[in-house]
C-alpha cells in the first residue's frame, strides 16, 4: 500500500495510509488566503499559518506604526510622508510575501485552536473596533487629507487639489498669512479653508481693495484680483478690531471669495490645522509644492 506524505516542517502533520480515516485536526494552507487575511490585522496571515509568536511580532510591529506617526515629524513634509509611505508598503509587502510563501511551503499543517474562522473575525473586530481607536485615542494622528472642491483660494489651491493638513496646529498660536482650516461659523458641519490675515486685537479694513492693518497697507503677496469693478461689500471693510481669541481670514481670490467679510471672524477653538502641502493635483508639476 502506498503512502501520501507532506513536506515536512514546523506544524506539518505526519504521513498518514491512503484509505484511512481523514484526520480532522489537518488543514491546507491556501498562499492567496494567507495574503488576504493579512488585509485584516497586521499578523494574522501567520496566525492562518499556525506561527502565533511571528504573527504577534507582527501585530506589534504594525501598531507600533501608530506612536511613531504620532510622535515625529516625518509626514509634516512631502518627502518626509513618501519616506513613511514607502517605508510602510514595503513592510506590508513582506509580511503578506511572508504569509503566502509559509502556507505554501506548510501545505498541510496540524489545525490549532485558534485556526478556526470565527477567531479570526473575532480578532479583526477587536483589532478594527476596540484596539486601534485607543491607539488613536493616546496617539492622535498628526495630519489629516483634504480635497479642494472650490476657487476661492485660487491661483494658490486649484479645484480638485488634494492637500495634507496639520492637526497638531490646533495647539500652536495662529500666525498671518497661515493657510487654515476651520470649522465654517455658518454651519458647523462643514469645514473652510482660507489665509489667516487678521488677528486678534488688530484693526482691520479694506479700501478699494487693499488691506490696511492697524491703519497700514498689508504687504499682500497671496491677493489675486481679476475684476476691475469696485463692490462695497466685498472691496470695502471696516475699519473693525479683531475680537479677542478670534482671527479675521480672506480667500486668496479676493474677488470671488466667501470669507471674513461676510460672515465675520473665526473662533481660535474652531481652528481645526494648517495646510502643508499638495499631495496630488491635477497638474503634477505641482504635486509636493509647500503651501505658502
């Protein structure tokens, strides 16, 4: 009678007669659903291969990519974020290579308690639902990705720019000409952006289209004027002092703006970042431009 064997190794079973009585305890090991669960929770790929210790250095591994987000300032720049990113897809990339290639050499492997479906839904819930938002919790993420759906700050953001954001701006003092995100006075679900330019405790106006602050004439480097015409509303302002704790903001389209003019002041507490840099834009000669 003949014999049907498996590669040996770690978690293999043994040899077994042909005719006998299935072993329940065996399973094969599938290389594509190795590399898929991995998609799940950092490690559990090698947990499907029955290699807890590697799997758990994995897992740490991956959540360990939280606090370092956090804590440095590695993604505040362009090239700083692609480093990071790159750095993570190649990580990624030999873990799932890592689970594949251990399942197929495995092949059959002796079944474990935890190889079994529902643990490993049971872990990527508790990883998805409980574990990763305390990590995010007690080691908020730095930066933030926004998409430009408006012209109010052209030329300096075009619609359909994609920009990253600093978050941990919220805790730092505001400074003219900051490019601000903000939550909208006028509605609190939605979110602007526009140029810092007055703040508080300044006296702000407006003639005929050029900044004065504190009765001088801002240099204004950002304005982009495109109509001649003169609108009272929109190219005259003021003269008003700047609330405290409050900051007075403008497109940088001047002309076709929904800003500080109409609407009033923003609230040091509704300050949500301040924009960084393009990550992507339609023109791409522009991605990775510093945003001044």
């Amino acid at each position: 009678m003949s014999l049907a064997s498996t590669e040996g190794g770690a978690g293999t079973i043994e040899p077994r007669l042909e005719g006998s009585a299935p072993d329940t305890t065996a399973g094969k090991r599938h290389p594509v659903g190795a590399a898929l669960i991995t998609f799940l929770a950092p490690g559990l790929g090698q947990l499907y291969n029955a290699q807890p210790k590697k799997a758990l250095a994995i897992y740490l591994i991956g959540l360990a990519a939280l606090p370092v987000l956090s804590l440095t300032n590695m993604v505040f720049t362009f090239y700083g974020a692609v480093f990071f990113l790159i750095v993570g897809l190649t990580v990624l990339g030999f873990v799932i290579a890592d689970a594949a290639k251990n399942a197929k050499r495995l092949g059959i492997i002796t079944l474990q308690k935890y190889n079994r479906w529902w643990v490993y839904v049971s872990i990527f819930l508790v990883h998805a639902f409980f574990i990763t938002p305390i990590f995010e919790y007690l080691f908020p993420r730095p930066v933030k990705a926004y998409k430009i759906p408006s012209g109010g700050m052209m030329p300096t953001l075009q619609i359909g720019d994609r920009l990253i954001v600093d978050l941990t701006y919220a805790k730092q003092t505001p400074q003219r000409g900051d490019v601000l995100v903000f939550v909208f006075p006028e509605d609190n679900s939605r979110e602007f952006l526009q140029r810092l330019i007055g703040l508080p405790g300044e006296t702000v106006e407006i003639k005929n289209k050029k900044v004065l602050i504190n009765g001088q004439e801002l240099p204004d480097p950002w304005a982009v004027r495109l109509n001649e015409d003169t609108l009272s509303t929109r190219d005259n302002f003021g003269p008003q002092i700047v609330p405290q704790g409050q900051y007075f903001v403008l497109g940088d389209n001047r002309d076709n703006s929904y800003d500080s003019r109409f609407w009033g002041y923003v609230d040091r507490s509704s300050i949500k970042g301040k924009a960084l840099y393009l990550y992507w834009a339609v023109d791409k000669g522009r991605i990775g431009t510093t945003i001044k």
